[in-house]
C-alpha cells in the first residue's frame, strides 16, 4: 500500500511488496492459447495435409543469389547476433550492478525453461529442414553461424522479456519488445527461420515469462497514499493525510480527511482492477448465460465514470447511497472520490442488532433502486452499510446497470435472499421481501435461488449453512405462489459434460484406429476422393431442413420456415452437451410457444414428432433390411429366429411382473401413458389434414435418408463399394444403438456401430474407420459453428 511509482530506470527493482496481478493471467492463458494452436497447426499439417506444410513450415526467403543479397544477408544477422549477446549481458551486469539476485535468479529459470520447451517441441513435431533453409543456414556470417540465435534462444529472449517487464519503465519495455521484433523481421527476411518456428518460439517464451509471474508475483507499482493525497490535491480537493482502509472487491479503498473537515472515500482503480474483471466477466461469459452480464466498458476510466453515473442516478432516484464527489485521473489510475460513511457493514452487523425493520427498510431502498431501472448486480450484505442510526445504504455500484432489464433485477432480489438468509434466517429474509416487493415482486427470483446465479462470496456464505438455499427457495415459492422445483438454467455447459466429450471424442477418434488394427487410415484420409465431400456435407445440411419440414406438420399455427430451420440447427448444438436429445426438444418448445402455440401443444407437438421419427425409422429398418438380405443380419451377428423369440418371451415376462406391482402399475400413470396419450391425441389431430399429416411423416422421413445418404458418399469416397441397401441398414441400425447410449449425440456408440457393420458388410477396416471419421465430422462436429451461430441469431430475433 505504500509502493511509489517506478522512475525510468531500466533495471531498478521497485518495491519489495508483491502481488500477482491479473494481466499475467491472461497474458498466460493467451500465450498458452498460441502455442497450442501452434503445435495442433504444425502436427496436423505435417501429418495429415503435407502440401499445405510447404508453405507454413517453409522459410519466407529462397537462399539469396549473387554477392550483393548474400553480403547484405551477412550482415543483418551479424548484427542480430552482437544484439543478442549485447542484450543478454546487460540483463545480468544490470541486475548484478544492483544486486538484484533474486530478480537474475528468476529470468535465467523463465529463459531456461522457455528454451526448453520450445526445444522439446521442435524435436517431437520438426524433421528435415527444407532444402532452401539448409543452403541458407550453411551461409553463415562474419560472427557465427547463421543458425544462431536458434528459435530456442528466441524464446528465452521473449520469456525474459515477460518476466522483467514489471521492473522495466514502459520505454525499456518498448525498446525490448522492438528489438526482439526486429531480430525475429531479420531472420524472416535472411530465410534462416522458419515462419512457425518463431511463432511457436514466441508464444512459448509469453507464456513461460508469464507463469513466472503468476507464480511469483510482480512488485508493487500501484498508487500509494502519499501519491493519491498528491492527485487529490492537484485536482483542488485539500486533504490532510490519506491512509488505507482494508480491502475491497475490484479497488483499493482509502480515506482521507479534507481540509474543511470532512472525510472523504476513496476508491483507486488500476490495471490490475480491470483486468480482473475482464478475466472475471470472460469466465462467466464461458461459464454462466442469462445471467446479466453485459459488456465491459471501452476503458477503465469509462468504467469508474460509469459507476459515479449509476451511484449518482441512485442518489436521485432517492436511494440513500454515498454522494460521489468526483472522479480524478492520476496517471494510469482512475480515482473515484465519495463522502465518507460511518457505519458498519451488513455483514459485520451483529445479529442481536438485525431487527425486522431494519430489513424492511433495505428492501425498500432495492425497491426504489429497481424502480429507477437500475440494477446493482452484486446486492450483498458486504455491500450494504448501516449507519448509527440504523439506516441501511448501499454501496459499491462498480457492476451495476443502468435501464436493467428484468431478469437483472430478478437476480438482486435472489442475491439479497441468499445473503440475508445467512444472517437472518430464511424465513425473516423472505418475509421482509415479501412485505416491501409483495409476491409477484419475489416470485421471478425463485427459479434463480440456486448456487451458479449468485455471486461468489454469497455462494460461499450459503454453502456454510446446510440446506439454507433450499430452504429458502422453498420459503419464496410459498410466499409467492411459484413452484420451487423449476430453476432456470444459467449453465452453458457442465464441466463434466466437456471431460466426458473430450473422452469419447479421444478415444473414438484417435484410439479406435488403433484398436481396430489400422494404423493407416489416418493417411487414408489423405487418398480421400475430394468430390464426395461436399455432397456429404450437403447430406448433413439437407437434414435441418428436413426436420425443419416436419416441425411444419405438427401444430395448425404458421411457422417460419427458414427460422424452424435454424431452431433444428440450434437444437443440434445444444444436443451435443445434452444427452438424450432433451436440450432440442426444449428449445423446440420454447420456439413454438414464442410463435403462439400454446405450452402444452408445443409439448405434444415436439412428442408426436419424435412419435413420428421412431415410426418411420422402424418402417425404414423393415424395409432396408428386406432390401439388403442376409448379409446385413450377419454383419450384426442378429440372433437365430428362435433365440430372437426367446428373447421377446423373456421381455413381455419382465414388463408383465412389473405392471403387475403397484409401483410399476403407478409409474406406468404416471410417467408412461401421459406421453403416449398426448402424443396419439396429438398425431389424431394432425391426420385430420393431409398435408400436415405428408409434412411429418415425409420431413421425419427425409432426415433419415439424408443421413444414409451421407453415410452412403462417405464410403464411396473411399472407393468401397458397398450398396445402398447395406449401407443404409447399417446406420439404421447403429442409430438404434446410438439412441440408448447416455453420451451427447451418441457419441463413442454410433461409431462403433457403423465401424462393425461396415466392416461386416464388406468394406474394409482402414476405409470403414475412415468413413466413419469423415460421416462424423461432416454431420456431428461441423455443424457446431453454425448451430452455435443459429442458436445466437434466435435470441437476437426474439423467437426463443
């Protein structure tokens, strides 16, 4: 907290206080994001495309020709190489001069570990240089070889540039950074490098240099007291001494006392704040949806005068909030000037003195908040100060939102449930709420009582207490008539739901080959009939619009064609991290309710057309195996007629023990004959016209084919010559199996299917895996980009 700025010096160490700051982070996260894009670009190009590698790996100059080129070349990397020597000793005789071992121990690990790594990658993904980089390597120079400095060595230049830039002044940071770019322009230019050598090198040594950082820490080089007193005097506020006032989310806070007697709050903003909260709104950009969140502001000062805007508008709107005085720019800090409020925080409160009307009148100033259309977005009791008297204030509006809509201010009345319920109970917390709000104001925030939509530190608090957010999401329900059962969803995508993707996808894709004893069929893909490719891939876009066709035939009302298009595309994203199909059924609901069909026929519409999708794959897979004869049966090794029968007896058993017990009989109400029922009743009322009766049946059908057909050009581009008939029972029956696998998609089950019957139908092993790999990619892992940026068009045309 005393820390004084650096002064220009190149190598001066600045104060001895450390802390990690945020920026590190994401230079780390940046870094780490290059580099393994880097080495997944240079594998997959030597492996797989080697035409295109000519071009990424080869170097950016031919080997000069005539004395002219050759001597200017000469010279240039002479001179990069006395840099690169220069440069290196004066790290070490300026850390040394100032006896700075800690800081010389630091960057030779960050330059060995970088060299390292980079190393470590060129040997596993380098081979033979090309010819032009060996005739230019073998030139030399008038210093050393021209080889030298290796792109191992620019590494460690780079990752001691990252890890000594917190002790540089911002010139030394430039002038480094501009040296090490000419040097890398210098060796593009001679030929002696090649193009991703010094991308891989570069990013490697970011993003060591940064983890350096992150796990050290930088110094102290923010605003102290004494430097902000000295702002707060040169922007005309007198003020006797500053000093420091503990910690606070997202600021530095600090007092001062003016000298006409008053006292003042301060809160100093930085670039560590703001690239906190860049990280923070990143990760729940990734993490969380519906939840709020808007867009950081452009810059940081624009973010501390956006905050004195919210704070002031609250103050007009007659919320009791600390008056803002002004915001002052010092240097690179933004300084956010308030009144002092004497007090004690809600969260410090003593329980003893937590009254009833204490809470009532805090609900009554988030009312007058929320009818000003503001939203504070971080609504706990580390934010509410309660002065002597007794009356509570809020504080803190750095997250706030002006003209909030009304989910944000569904989720600070959610927030400040959870918070009080930790420090007053359940039952006193929504009883206060319900008496300022009433119980149309609290029933929007039960379905966000739950763990992901509130902050971090309330999470924390109600996670201490067992049961209490239950409880008190159960409370709110029956104060305000809402079913406590149904939360929204705020979650993009579990986290166990990614691992258990990344796993199937793994082990399918890069182990089955090997499983399956064919090594080769990833060069397979390389022998590839290219012409086939598009026609699959139009195989996997004719399928949206087929399901599109037959969305049409279940609900009287009109539907947009082209948006029930990109609702089934959407559905197919959203159905890669669900299983079962369940996240594309729901967003079907949600599309028809948005169009004006009732709730529960959007429920029936989406049941009869999986009615009618099961109908027709049961009618096509009668047919196609009819078609393809025996050999398919063989290829699936089906059961003997007799055993088949057996097996059917055995089934009938089971299902006649269990509906013969209560429970059964009860589960069979409850849970089975409703959604037969209503779909019937749904698909009666649909037979009533014929053309919407052709629309289901034959869109449902469509789907289907498009897929065989898909299958069907995915083989032949591989030359295997297997009929129609076959490979369209194969995937009829592989969609089966896929269709009781508990993965997303079906993933890993479907594979395995089409591989095994493939294979069973005559094609062979190397070109059956093959096929598969590339049906899968052109209809599972392709359209995820365009499902993704369907689902996003929806939502801005307001039809889900």
């Amino acid at each position: 907290m005393t820390a004084r700025p650096a002064t220009a010096s190149a190598a001066q160490l600045l104060p001895a206080s450390r802390y990690r700051h945020p920026g590190d982070v994401i230079r780390l996260i940046a870094g780490g994001t290059v580099l393994a894009g880097a080495v997944i670009a240079v594998a997959v190009a030597s492996k797989w495309f080697p035409a295109a590698s000519r071009w990424l790996l080869g170097p950016a100059a031919p080997a000069p020709s005539g004395i002219g080129p050759n001597a200017v070349s000469r010279v240039l990397t002479g001179i990069v190489q006395v840099a690169f020597v220069a440069a290196a000793a004066l790290v070490v005789v300026a850390t040394l001069r100032h006896r700075r071992f800690r800081l010389l121990g630091g960057l030779a690990v960050a330059a060995v570990v970088a060299a390292a790594a980079a190393a470590g990658i060129f040997y596993e993904f380098g081979g033979q240089n090309p010819a032009a980089l060996a005739r230019n390597l073998a030139r030399g120079s008038w210093l050393a070889s021209a080889a030298f400095p290796w792109p191992a060595l620019i590494a460690a230049a780079a990752a001691v540039i990252v890890a000594a830039s917190p002790w540089l002044s911002r010139p030394w940071r430039r002038a480094a950074w501009l040296a090490l770019l000419a040097a890398v322009v210098v060796r593009l230019v001679t030929g002696t490098v090649l193009p991703m050598e010094l991308v891989i090198a570069v990013a490697a040594g970011v993003t060591v240099g940064a983890a350096v950082l992150v796990t050290f820490g930088v110094p102290d080089r923010r605003m102290g007291p004494a430097e902000i007193a000295e702002a707060l005097r040169q922007a005309g506020v007198p003020v006797g001494s500053v000093w420091p006032v503990g910690q606070a989310k997202g600021a530095r806070p600090f007092a001062a006392a003016a000298g006409d007697g008053r006292r003042l709050f301060i809160k100093a903003l930085g670039s560590d704040q703001r690239d906190a909260d860049l990280l923070y709104r990143a990760y729940r950009a990734v993490r969380l949806r519906n939840v709020g969140d808007t867009r950081p502001a452009a810059s940081l000062f624009q973010a501390v005068e956006h905050e004195a805007l919210v704070a002031v508008m609250a103050e007009r709107a007659g919320v009791d909030v600390a008056s803002v005085d002004r915001v002052i720019r010092a240097g690179d800090t933004a300084l956010l000037v308030m009144e002092w409020v004497d007090g004690i925080t809600l969260e410090l409160l003593p329980e003893e003195e937590m009254s009833d009307d204490l809470l009532v009148r805090l609900w009554a100033e988030v009312d007058k908040l929320h009818r000003a259309g503001i939203a504070h977005r971080s609504l706990r009791d580390a934010n509410v100060i309660i002065s002597g008297t007794s009356q509570p204030r809020i504080i803190d509006f750095s997250f706030s939102e002006l003209a909030a809509t009304e989910r944000q201010m569904d989720l600070d009345v959610a927030e400040l449930l959870a918070s009080l319920a930790t420090r007053a109970g359940e039952d006193r917390a929504v009883t206060a709420a319900v008496k300022v709000l009433g119980p149309k104001g609290v029933a929007p925030s039960v379905p966000l009582l739950q763990p992901l939509a509130l902050s971090a530190a309330t999470r924390s608090s109600v996670k201490a207490h067992s049961g209490l957010l239950t409880r008190t999401r159960s409370k709110a329900a029956d104060a305000s008539g809402q079913s406590a059962e149904e939360l929204a969803r705020v979650e993009r995508v579990k986290p166990r739901t990614l691992l258990t993707i990344a796993a199937a996808s793994a082990a399918f894709y890069i182990l089955l080959p090997y499983l399956a004893k064919v090594p080769s069929s990833w060069h397979a893909l390389q022998s590839v009939n290219w012409l086939w490719v598009p026609v699959v891939i139009a195989c996997s876009a004719a399928t949206y619009l087929a399901s599109a066709i037959g969305m049409l035939g279940t609900v009287s009302t009109r539907l947009p064609l082209w948006a029930t298009t990109l609702t089934q595309a959407a559905s197919s994203f959203i159905n890669r991290v669900s299983p079962a199909n369940v996240g594309g059924m729901a967003l079907n609901v949600r599309f028809l309710q948005k169009a004006g069909v009732e709730p529960s026929a959007g429920v029936a519409a989406v049941g009869v057309n999986a009615l009618a999708g099961a109908l027709v794959h049961g009618a096509l897979l009668v047919i196609f195996f009819t078609w393809a004869g025996r050999g398919v049966g063989k290829a699936f090794h089906l059961p003997s007629s007799s055993k088949l029968l057996l097996i059917l007896t055995i089934v009938a058993a089971v299902v006649g023990i269990v509906m013969a017990t209560r429970q059964g009989r009860r589960f069979a109400a409850r849970k089975v004959l409703p959604g037969v029922r209503s779909s019937l009743a749904s698909l009666r009322r649909v037979a009533r016209s014929p053309v919407k009766l052709a629309l289901l049946f034959g869109g449902s059908a469509l789907v289907t084919l498009a897929y065989i057909a898909g299958l069907e050009a995915s083989v032949e581009a591989f030359g295997a010559g297997a009929g129609v008939a076959a490979v369209g029972a194969v995937y009829l029956a592989a969609a089966l199996v896929a269709a009781a696998s508990p993965t997303p998609g079906g993933i890993g089950a479907i594979e395995t299917a089409l591989i095994v019957g493939l294979t069973g139908i005559g094609v062979s092993s190397g070109a059956a895996v093959s096929a598969v790999i590339l049906y899968r990619l052109a209809t599972y892992w392709l359209p995820v980009l365009p499902g993704w940026l369907s689902l996003r068009q929806l939502q801005r045309m307001s039809y889900v």
